[in-house]
C-alpha cells in the first residue's frame, strides 16, 4: 500500500507567463556530426541536419521549447522560418489530438495572430516510431500585415507528448516558401532518441 | 501551470499534492484554471498574509501591481519548509528533490 507522507508542495507566481528568449548557438556547441552526416544532440538526439543556411537557435530561459534552427528569408521583414523541437508543448494531455486541441489555444499567444488561427490540415502521421498528429495552420495580422504558416507534430516520448514545430513568417503580401516545409519534415522524420528522457528514468530508476 | 500539470501523476507517484497561491481573486482564479486546464487548488489570498510564511514579497518586476513574486516551495510532513526557490519553477529539480524526500519519509 503506498504511503503518503503528505508533502505539500507550495508556489506562488506573479501571474504571468515568462517567455522564453531564443538566441543564437554560443561558442560551445551541444552538438556533433555522426560518421552518418546525422547531427547527435548533446548525446540525445539524432536527425538529419537541415541545409547550412539555417542556424541553430537555443533556448536560454524559460522553456518554450529546447533547440531548432532559423533561417531568414529574402523579401522585407518579418520574412524567416525556424522549426524546433519542444519537450513541453502547451498543454498538459498525454495523448496527441487531445494535446494539439490544448496546443492551439495558446500557440502564438505573444502574437495577434492567434485570434485569426485557421487549421488548413489535420492528419495521422507515424512519428518517434509511433501514432502522432500532424497540424498545419494558417494566421493572418491585418494591423501588422504579417501572416505565418505553421506545421505542428505531435508524438509520444515515452508517456509524455513531445512536438515540432515550423513557423514560416511573411508580410501579407508574400509567398511561402515550401522548402523550408521540406526540411522541416526531415527533421522531424528523421528525429529519433539514443537514451532515455529525464521523466523516463525518474520513473524507472530506483 | 501547465508544468506542474503535466507532472501531476508524477507529485502523486513521489506522494506530494500541488497547491498554487496567488494574490488573485477566486473569480479570476477559476477562469484562469480553466482556461489552461488545471485541476489542482489554487488558493486565492488576495490580502497576501500567506506571503511572509513562504518568504514571499510583493513582486520587485512589477511595481505598484499586488502581485507575489514567483517562489516554489515544498513543505515536509511536519511543516517545515524543504526546499524555496525564486522564478519560474525548475520543474526536474522539483520532481528529483521529491523523489529525494519520498524515499527519506520511506526509510523506517
């Protein structure tokens, strides 16, 4: 029979979120290239590198999401593409659909656009070697006459939904570039695990 | 909020409950919950006499608004206070000292 101690486990906050700040990769790189031409993340990642023009983004604070890459486009501001991967997507459900539901309620909150959010394409997808779900979605700013294109999956990383993400940003005026879907959907294919996530060996270790 | 959310079944396994404090109204409180899903207590304590015993000011980021800077506190069996941290939470800290104290409040 399990025994409750009856911690209590107490916070206060100020009531407001943080956001996390991405910035460019510093000197030390958390990464390196396999004999394959993979890219193995600090040890725990593997995935197809995207083309040498994306530049690898890190999260320093906060925790919106872990790592990725960023490109900017040609054409006026805010034209650029980043995608990456996030071991704490929004919401809290354990299983995809009804985690991209929770998703999308917040995604791009800092932003106007998420008022304007519409799902364009909804699909199952094989990912991390199991059932995912793979969103594409549409958002338009007419005060700022931005718009962004976005491709969320979503799987499973041991009982915890992981996701990727892309944002393709451009002035209403511009086109979205494809290609950059492309790679985006080479990292994610390709991405799989070479050990066990923190929750996974909290769990398991003695 | 979503954080220690997602690790509820985790707080349950290492045999902890979540309370969140805040200086927030009940109703504001309950639109918040929902809004981002929770299901464990929020405590409203809008004249902030909670703060002190936390070691909980008023919050030097935002002035002039009657907002608690952010702490995470863990509270042992007996009342005493284990572990205090400003900012925002570092959940894998968090969940590591739990396992920590659950097995310490496991040994005879």
């Amino acid at each position: 029979m399990r025994r409750h101690i009856g911690m209590l486990l107490c916070f206060a906050w100020m009531g407001m979120m943080v956001s996390a700040c991405a910035t460019p990769g510093t000197a030390q790189k958390p990464y390196r290239f396999s004999q394959q031409g993979t890219i193995i993340w600090q040890d725990e990642f593997e995935f197809k590198p995207p083309p040498s023009n994306w530049r690898v983004i890190q999260v320093e604070v906060g925790g919106e999401f872990g790592f990725g890459f960023l490109k900017v486009d040609s054409g006026p501001a805010p034209s650029q593409s980043m995608f990456v991967y996030d071991e704490e997507p929004f919401g809290c459900s354990t299983e995809p659909g009804e985690r991209g539901r929770e998703f999308f309620r917040r995604y791009l909150w800092s932003t106007a656009m998420i008022a304007d959010m519409q799902i364009l394409e909804k699909k199952n997808v094989n990912v991390l070697g199991g059932e995912g779900l793979a969103v594409v979605a549409e958002a338009k700013d007419p005060v700022k006459k931005e718009k962004v294109k976005s491709k969320v999956v979503f799987g499973k990383r041991g009982d915890r939904v992981v996701a990727f993400y892309l944002t393709q940003w451009r002035p209403m005026d511009g086109t979205y570039d494809p290609s950059a879907f492309e790679v985006f959907d080479r990292f994610w294919e390709s991405f799989r695990f070479l050990k066990k996530s923190f929750y996974q060996t909290l769990v398991e270790d003695p | 909020m979503e954080g220690h959310q997602r690790n509820l079944p985790l707080y349950d396994r290492f045999n902890a409950r979540v309370v969140g404090v805040s200086v927030d109204d009940v109703t504001t409180l309950k639109y918040w919950a929902k809004s981002l899903d929770l299901t464990f207590p929020l405590l409203s304590n809008v004249t902030g006499f909670l703060g002190p015993s936390f070691g909980v000011g008023p919050s030097p980021e935002i002035k002039g608004f009657p907002v608690f800077s952010r702490r995470t506190v863990i509270i042992d069996p007996k009342g005493i206070i284990r572990y205090a941290k400003d900012g925002s939470p570092d959940f894998k800290d968090i969940l590591l000292f739990l396992k920590k104290m659950n097995k310490e409040g496991g040994k005879p």
